[in-house]
C-alpha cells in the first residue's frame, strides 16, 4: 500500500507594489521612492529584494490593520 500524497500548501505573498497600491493614497512609485523615516530614512524601493523586505512588508501591514506608529 502506497503512502497518501500530499498537497503542497503554496502560500500567495502579495507583491510590494500591489500592496502600496491598496494601502498608500499616492501613486506606488513616489511613495517607494520616497524616504521614510519609519524605515530609517531608507526609501522602500531600496529595500525590496534585500534581507530588510520584511521590515518593509511589516509596515505595510501595519499600515493595513491599523496599527502603525
């Protein structure tokens, strides 16, 4: 008796840019081009594709819920 497959769970991380789009009330590229002192003064373009995305991803989702300081 074979084993029974399994579903690999696949998880939808949204793209940076879809996300500024439905959060931020300017359009996706001046606001990821322009720095932000929740980021260190970083502009988040610049942290995309880096080890520092997530803290990118966790503003964002801060933004989102309502939670950001």
């Amino acid at each position: 008796m074979s084993a029974p497959k399994r579903k690999s769970a696949l998880i939808s991380v949204p793209r940076i840019e879809d996300l500024v789009r439905e959060l931020i009330d300017m359009p996706p590229d001046k606001w990821l081009d322009t720095p932000n002192d929740q980021l260190g003064g970083e502009k988040p373009r610049d942290l995309m594709g880096t080890s520092k995305e997530p803290v990118l991803r966790n503003l964002l989702e801060s933004i989102k819920y309502g939670s950001f300081s």
